[in-house]
C-alpha cells in the first residue's frame, strides 16, 4: 500500500534546475575552475593534517625579548609618581596621573584614561604639552581587529594610524597605513602603508614577509621595501627564536627562554647596513660611498616575584642598566632604573611611586585580598614571594 | 777603534730594533684596518649573539635563577 507523499517531501527533491546546482555543476565541470578547486582542497586538507597553529602578529614577532625581558619599555630618568585609580574590572576603567621632574622624555603632568570591555579598548592621554594621543581597538570577532592611533602634538607633526589585523588558523594578516590621504591635485596615495603575513609552515616554524609602501609627497618617487621574518619555538614552547631580515638593511635577531616560571633571560642583536660618503681629506668634497655596519648585542635577564620585578641588561656599546619594581604595599609600588654608558662615562638615573587606588569598596576589598564580604581570596598559585 | 767597534754594533742593534718595530707597528695596523671593515661588526655581534645563545642555554644560567 503506498503512502501518501507531503508536500514538504516533493519539495525536498532537489532540482536540477536550481541556481545553485547549476552553479556547482559549471564550476565541477568546468576543467580550468575545477584544477583550481581540487587544488585548493589539497592544499587545505595538508594544511590540516600539519596540525598548524597561529603563530601570532608581526607586530609581537620577538615580544618576549624586547618588551618582557628588556626594559627600554619601561626606563625613565628623573622622579615620577603615578597615581592610578581602578573604578571597575569588568568593564575596566581605569584613570591615571603622572607627575614627573628632572625627566628629558616625560612630560610633566600627564593624564590617561582607559576604558576595556571584551570588545572595545579606548585609551587616551594628554600631556601639559598639549600633546594629545589616543588609541582604540575594536574586535569585530576573535579573528578580526582593527586599530586606529591618533596623536596631536603640538611640536611634532598629527599622526594617524589606521591597521586590521587578521588572525587565521596557521597565519596572520596585518594591513596599516600611516597618515594615508588621496587629498592632493592627482588623487595619488601619500603615507605609509605596510601589509605583512607570518604563516606557520611547521608547528614550531612561521616565515613571513612584510611589503612596504611610502610616498611622502605627490611629487616625490615612492619608496618600496620588503622585509623576511622567521619564528621559530620550541616544542616545550620554553625558548623562542626570532629573525628579521628589514627593508631598510637592519638585520635583527633574538633568542628567549623562560629558566623557571619566574626567571626569563634574552638576547638580542641588532646589524645594521648602510652607506657613508668618502670625502677628499684635501677638499673636502665627497669622491664616493663605502659600505658601513653598526652592530650592537644586549643580553637581559627578568626576575618575576609576587610582590617584585628585577630586569637588568647588558650591552655591547658598554650599557649596564637595570629596573627595579617593587610593591611595599597593596596599594603602593616603589620603581628604581639606572643605567650606566661605560663607553661614553654618562649615567641615567630613575625614581619613582605607584599609588593604586581603588575607585569602589569592592576594588578596595580586593587590594586587601578579600572578597566583597570580607573573606579570604583564593588566589590562583603565584611565583614564589621575595 | 774599541768605540767605532762599539758604535758600529750599536748601529746594527738599532737597525735590528728599528726592523721588530716596523713589523710590529705593520701587525698591529693591520688588526686596527680589520675593526674598521664591516666584517668585524657582523662577526663580533654574531659571534657575542651566539655566545650570549649557549650561556643562556647552558646549566650556568639555571644557576643564575634561584631555586626558592
């Protein structure tokens, strides 16, 4: 006895005469467009079967040396004080205020706000300079950012930096362009623009190049360079090794590894090529150009405690410098950095006090390692205390 | 005769002096030339760099990190 047939079932059947049918049976057929698709299928289905993995920005290529371990990041001169207040976690907004005396690079009052929640980041700070900088970054997914940079100064010329950043399964994609403008008589781009790709070739091994573009003026000829980059960590992930090979004939290459959970030490050596003029020692007028290379090597070492932080480095142009933090109290940290030019007999010399405040009772409960009804935090296992 | 004997030998130890100067000065103009070449700075640093590599690696190291 046969069944009688719903609507919905003749409607299941697929038709050959679809859009979409039609469309996937030209492309399959086709021997040109179907080269490419096997192809690509191929290649996609290897890249799985590498079992690749993000092998991060351009931007933090050797990150672990010269922001974690090095501490050029976080040197100053002179005696500051920072006064932070945290009015919220989650979304976090936070205040800060510097003061600073005796410093050649920092100014002498300076406020910055930042607001963070899981997508938007807002930084902004101004300076009794009436220097005015700020930076947002939007995360449209996990895979997609994008970042705009401003800064107003008045010595100094405006910048603008508008960047995407895009993070695939095994690669990661970098588009930015400085103070890019079409305004002028021939429409023609003026600034900077830089796109660069790190793919990971093995799990441990990402190459990648980075293309850039300037052109100052519309009259002027444009400039062009490309740089290669390498990573290269371990499979413990316990040492990393960077190289950068840039356009303008710097050669840059670093190692890193973590010694224990609070111990990391680095190195990093920075060649530089490029051209010097000969001049007649008679006449003094210039007779041709001979190759030059200024190098220098700096070794560091970071020291990462529950209450301190002890970075020191030494360098091959005859730089001894080191920075201390350490917090003496919840709420307040004591930060000291010197440095001495063995070579040149100058000496720098940093002092410092970061206060934080918290800007509700909760925050405060917190500081005092308590929860919000007084009890002990169970606080996640720290590095030893010193 | 004795100081024209004297004299004579002292000429030949000068010239003998004068000889082991000239070739120590020449050694020595040579190695200050070669730290002037830009194949003395790639060397030294990538020589420092590798070095700086094997004692950041080396047992040393680990015990440079105390053992708290």
């Amino acid at each position: 006895m046969s069944q009688p047939v719903s609507l919905k079932s003749v409607n299941v059947i697929p038709d050959p005469n679809t859009s979409t049918e039609v469309s996937n049976g030209f492309w399959s057929s086709n021997p040109i467009s179907s080269f490419f698709i096997d192809t690509y299928k191929q290649i996609h289905s290897h890249r799985l079967s590498l079992e690749l993995i993000n092998p991060g920005t351009v931007e933090n290529l050797n990150k672990e040396v010269s922001r974690d371990v090095f501490l050029s990041q976080y040197f100053f001169t002179g005696f500051k004080a920072d006064l932070n207040k945290a009015f919220a976690l989650n979304p976090a907004f936070q205040t800060s205020h510097t003061f600073s005396i005796g410093s050649q690079n920092l100014p002498s009052y300076a406020f910055s706000a930042l607001f963070a929640d899981d997508n938007l980041f807002i930084q902004g700070n101004v300076d009794n300079d009436k220097s005015l900088s700020g930076r947002l970054n939007y995360g449209w997914n996990k895979k997609n950012i994008s970042k705009i940079n401003l800064q107003l100064s008045n010595d100094q010329p405006s910048m603008c930096q508008l960047e995407q950043d895009y993070q695939g399964s095994d690669f990661s994609l970098n588009f930015k362009s400085l103070n890019p403008s079409f305004a002028n008589s021939r429409n023609i781009f003026t600034g900077v623009a830089v796109g660069s790709l790190l793919q990971s070739v093995t799990p441990q091994l990402a190459l990648g190049l980075e293309l850039l573009y300037s052109r100052a003026q519309p009259s002027a000829p444009a400039d062009a360079g490309v740089s290669y980059l390498a990573r290269y960590v371990s499979s413990k992930k316990d040492w990393v090794f960077s190289g950068q090979l840039q356009a303008n004939g710097a050669l840059v290459a670093s190692f890193w590894r973590k010694v224990l959970p609070s111990v990391e030490a680095g190195i990093e050596t920075n060649l530089q090529a490029g051209m010097t003029p000969i001049t007649d020692p008679v006449l003094g007028a210039p007779v041709g150009i001979q190759p030059t290379v200024e190098g220098s090597t700096t070794i560091g070492a970071k020291y990462e405690y529950r209450q301190s932080v002890y970075r020191g480095s030494i360098s091959s142009n005859g730089k001894v410098a080191c920075f201390l933090e350490r917090k003496v109290l919840p709420t307040l940290s004591i930060l000291f950095c010197g440095e001495i030019d063995q070579f040149k007999n100058e000496s720098k010399l940093g002092c410092g006090l970061q206060f934080e405040t918290a800007g509700n009772e909760e925050l405060l409960m917190m500081q005092q390692g308590l929860d919000k009804d007084g009890n002990p935090l169970q606080a996640p296992p720290q590095p030893t205390e010193i | 005769m004795s100081e024209g004997l004297f004299a004579g030998a002292g000429a030949t130890l000068g010239g003998e002096q004068k000889k082991i100067a000239g070739n120590g000065k020449s050694k020595v103009s040579k190695i200050e030339e070669f730290k002037k070449t830009p194949l003395y700075t790639v060397l030294l640093n990538g020589g420092l760099f590798i070095a700086g590599v094997v004692l950041i690696q080396s047992p040393i190291m680990d015990m440079l990190a105390p053992q708290l």
